[in-house]
C-alpha cells in the first residue's frame, strides 16, 4: 500500500493511498496525487505539500479492532528489550496488529498469539497492507508456548500471570518477559508471579502530553485519558525455575 502525506499549507495534515482526496480545502484528484510532485492543487486552488508517507505515517490508515497498543508503550517496549533485526520474539495476544507491525518492522523473527481469529484476521490484512510478515498461531499461551530460546515474550492478556511459566520456559537466559497490563490489580498478580522465576527489573506507567504552542502561547493539550496500561519488565537470569 502507497501511502502519502499531504500537508495543508497551515499545516491540516491528510493521509492518502489510493482515489481522489476529499478535504475541506477541496478536492485533489488521485492523478495529481499519484504523480511526484512536491506540490499539488485542489478543486479550490488551496496548495498542498505532498510527503511520502513513513512508517509511522501507514500504520494510522489500519484497519482497527480490539484495543490497539499506543506508541508510546511500544516504543518503550522496543528500547528497553533491545529488540533488533536478528530477535526472536513472541506476542501474546495479536489484537489488531499494531505491536506486531512495529516488531515485524525490524526483521526479527516475530511469532504472534491469539485465541480470536477474527482478531488475527484483522491484523493479518493490516501486516500484508505494510508488506509485513509473521508467523501468527491461534492458541492459548497460558496452556503452551512452543517456542523456545527466545529473546523477549511480550503479554497483553487479561489474565497475563497464567503465562509466566510458559514465558520463562520459552526464553532464553537474558531473554525479557512483558507484561501489558491495564490495571494495578493485573500487576500485582502478574509480579508476584514473575518473582518467582525472573529478576523484575521495573514496572512503570508512561504518560505522554502533548502541547499546543501558538506564537507565545504554549499549553497542554486536553486529553481525555493518559493512562494506558502499566508496563512489567523482568528478565530471566538463570535457565533453573
């Protein structure tokens, strides 16, 4: 899927990938939007600037399901494991695919959990849209994990501290297991299970604000929720239970 960025001279911002764009600047013809031009004109004469869209760009024209992993958890996710091109990891449950985009973008190995097919679907048309690829598996990883030596095991279940064991089975020495979990109730099970197997290294809540700066104006901007989910790091340091 080719998408693009089209950029209103006062700076609305569109996302384009195929048919003419609507705007309330008017209409800009696929053509036009189709061609390399830097610069494009609507049915109104309003002038836009056209970007190639990146990464993070496509992954907003996904198709939505199940409640999708915001980035400021999955950047987090991604530096505090080290993830790379040459890791093995497993995910646990899929939902839309937006976690599993993200990791399928380094080129690791990438194996993907979920007990709904119809979430898998959703987020098998979302990984092919992005020219991604991965292995996703219906099942249950609180019954079985069958991978092993892998690097990290990420869990954004409901009921996530039924699947410790099987995470530490599946990974290797050094390996991180993380658990994405919406309330306290769920971290307080999900570390007292994990302490009985790994180092917890840190539990944490990332809040992200936003700010709106207008000439000498400069305020936060409303938000109607910060929080997301709470995020659990634990590490296995020794291959005995």
């Amino acid at each position: 899927m080719t998408v693009k960025k089209v950029i209103e001279r006062k700076g609305k911002r569109f996302l384009w990938s195929s048919g003419d764009l609507n705007t309330n600047y008017g209409i800009v013809k696929e053509v036009e939007l189709k061609s390399k031009k830097s610069e494009v004109v609507s049915s109104t004469g309003k002038t836009f600037n056209v970007l190639s869209a990146n990464f993070n760009d496509s992954i907003k024209k996904l198709k939505r399901g199940p409640q999708a992993m915001m980035l400021k958890d999955i950047s987090y996710i991604i530096f505090k494991t080290g993830i790379d091109a040459k890791s093995k990891v497993v995910e646990a449950g899929t939902g839309s695919g937006f976690l599993t985009s993200y990791l399928a973008n380094y080129g690791g190995e990438i194996t993907s959990y979920d007990v709904s097919k119809d979430n898998q679907e959703i987020a098998r048309k979302n990984l092919i849209s992005l020219g991604l690829k991965v292995e996703f598996k219906i099942g249950d990883v609180i019954e079985n994990i069958k991978e092993k030596n892998q690097d990290v095991v990420v869990l954004d279940l409901p009921n996530s501290d039924k699947a410790v064991e099987n995470a530490y089975d599946a990974l290797k020495v050094g390996g991180y297991l993380v658990g994405y979990l919406p309330n306290m109730t769920q971290v307080v099970e999900f570390v007292k299970e994990a302490e009985k197997c790994f180092d917890v290294e840190e539990v944490l809540d990332i809040m992200h604000v936003p700010w709106l700066v207008t000439g000498l104006k400069a305020k936060p901007q409303p938000r109607d929720m910060l929080h997301t989910a709470f995020l659990v790091f634990a590490r296995k340091v020794s291959d005995k239970f």
